[in-house]
C-alpha cells in the first residue's frame, strides 16, 4: 500500500503564520499584469493583522501601490494619500507602511560618494565623469542603488518586508545583483590606476572637495560587505521566501517556470504559486465562451500543478470589479489564507456570466 502524499495546503498561512524573526522578507513576482500588487497588498495587510510591523516596498518603476490598489484613481485614493520614498503609514495603521523606490542611479552615486551640491553646468560635467567610474564596473550604478536601499531597509525595525516586485526579467536582475556587485568589486584592485585618474578629475572639478582613491575603496568595501550579508539572508529560506504570481495563460506559467528555476539558482526559497484570473462558470452556466475558457485554463492549470507538485498552489477567481481600497483588499485577502469555494464566498467574488 502507498505511503499518504502530504499535499501543500492551497493557502499562504505558512507564510503568514510564520514566526516573527528580526529581518523577514517576502518577495512577490511574476510576469506583468498577473496581479502581483494585488497580492502583495493582501499579503501586507493579513501581515499587519496579525499584528507584525510589516513594511510593503515597491521596486516596480509602475508604482502601482499608489495608482491601483490603493484605490488611487483619478489622483484621489480611498486612503487620501500618496506614497514615497521614505515609509508611509496607511492611514487607519499603525503597523502597516508602504514606501516606492524611485531609483536614479547617477543620483544614488552621487549620494554614494557625499559629494556636494554644485551648479547646472558642474554637475553635467560630474555626469559624465561619473558615468566614466561606473563604466568601469558594469552593473555597479543599479547595484548601487540596491545597495542602499537594502541598507535602509535593514536599518527599520520592521518584522517582515514585502517587496511588490516589477516584471519576471527586472525581478531576476534585481536578485542577481549581489552576485553582480561582488564580481565587480572583486576586480576593484586591477582598476584603482584608471579610476583614480577619474577621481582626481571629478576632485579637480569640485575645488578639492571630491573623494580620494582609498576612500572610494573603503565605502566598495563596506558595500561588499553589506551586499554580502543582504545575498547571505536572500539564501536562507528562515529569512526569505519568494511568491510567484502567474494566471494561467501559456506565457505566465512559461515565465513562471524560468523564475522558479532562476530563484533555485540564485538559491532563494520558493515554494508558494498563486494562480490568479481563475473563471469558475457556474454549473448551470449557458456561456460557451465562459466553458471554453475555463477548459484551456485547466490545462495551464494542471501544468502548474504538474511542475510544482510540493508547493503551495493557490487558485484566485477572476473578480468581476478592480481591486481597490482597503475593504477590497481585506476580502482578497481572505483567499491567500482560505481556499477559495465559489459557493461560500460573497458577492465581490461571484463572477456574472452571460449568455454568448
């Protein structure tokens, strides 16, 4: 007789349950327009309601934090509020906070090197002088900018993190940049003669107030230092974990598949799918359409479950209105921690078909 298969439960309760631990990041990705800010909104919010301090980070240059899901529209949003750079409560909160990142590499080194303000002129200039030290180490300016806001990020006293992540390519570059800046700064040596050339210009340029050569080797080793902790915590499964959100359709669950296999590479605990956009036609459903197109999902459907047999599979409904505010969001919500039952659930989640 065979062994019971212990089949993952359809819920994100492991994660959600999970011991709070000083530093706990969550990253939720996927190919775009699958509903990644949906869930992680929901993710923040079941979070916060069980009374963790949690932080949800947007690095998608979308920014849909502001403009979707919290129900900002029309430049007005049901939490009368716009978000930033620097964490934000959300109004009615006291342990939920949203930030976004708006990344500007050239402006990060700036900041990164504590150099001065300086004219229009100058700082065209400096532009291009900068432009030439980070030349220099291909993918240092993006890393950069990671660096610090991973920096800033371990500096709050939050006890998770979610981060609302752009789509699938900029997610994954975003993961490897550890490895990136660690390459780099490993042949920093071979280039102190050309980069100091280039400080003693960019010194030049400032009245003597630039950064000297070791002092631009002293903060790559802090940096090195910081990104090899932040790869360091990436890599432990009690510290990250990564969602992956897909509908199923051919391309997401492609992507979907490349992602995993890249976060398994990188060596990043996955182990959760939401599977969003799922129809559910009613039994006596008359809509052919509706019936055609739940059978072509099934079969993207049964492909994810095929590929990721031992992880948390989620199904979510196609949802007949926009997810916005944070009474939408807590009833979404209700699905990462419950399997969804279209007979049980109420009227936000009951799909209207019609005859066609």
């Amino acid at each position: 007789m065979e062994a019971d298969i212990d089949i993952p439960e359809p819920t994100l309760n492991h994660i959600i349950n999970a011991s709070t631990l000083k530093w706990y990041s969550i990253f939720v990705g996927g190919k775009g327009g699958v509903g990644k800010t949906t869930t992680s909104c929901s993710l923040a919010y079941r979070l916060s309601e069980k009374g963790k301090k949690v932080l949800l980070v947007s690095t998608d240059p979308a920014h849909n934090l502001r403009y979707v899901h919290l129900n900002y529209s029309n430049r007005s949003d049901a939490f009368k509020q716009k978000f930033t750079s620097h964490p934000t409560a959300v109004n009615g909160f006291t342990n939920l906070f949203c930030m976004e990142i708006e990344s500007n590499p050239q402006n990060d080194f700036k900041k990164f090197l504590r150099l001065p303000e300086v004219s229009d002129e100058t700082s065209s200039k400096l532009g291009d002088l900068l432009n030439s030290v980070s030349s220099q180490l291909p993918g240092i300016d993006e890393a950069m900018s990671f660096s610090q806001l991973m920096e800033q990020v371990q500096n709050m006293e939050y006890d998770v993190v979610v981060f609302d992540t752009a789509p699938t390519g900029h997610t994954l570059r975003l993961l490897s940049f550890p490895t990136i800046i660690e390459k780099s700064l490993d042949s920093i040596n071979s280039l102190k003669s050309s980069m100091g050339n280039m400080l003693s210009q960019i010194t030049s340029l400032l009245g003597n107030q630039g950064p000297s050569l070791d002092d631009l080797m002293d903060k790559f080793s802090v940096m090195k230092e910081t990104i090899h902790k932040v790869s360091l915590r990436f890599k432990n499964p009690a510290e990250t974990t990564f969602v992956c959100v897909c509908i199923p359709e051919f391309l997401s669950v492609y992507e979907t598949e490349r992602l995993v296999q890249q976060l398994s590479k990188y060596g990043i605990n996955v182990n959760s799918v939401v599977i969003n956009q799922v129809v559910f036609p009613d039994k006596d459903c008359a809509c052919r359409k509706c019936i055609a197109r739940r059978k072509m999902q099934d079969k993207y459907i049964t492909q994810v479950f095929d590929l990721f047999a031992d992880f948390h599979i989620l199904l979510v409904p196609q949802l007949t209105d926009e997810v916005r505010g944070v009474e939408s969001i807590r009833e979404f919500s209700q699905m990462l921690v419950e399997e969804y039952n279209p007979e049980e659930h109420g009227e936000m989640l009951e799909v209207e078909w019609s005859v066609c």
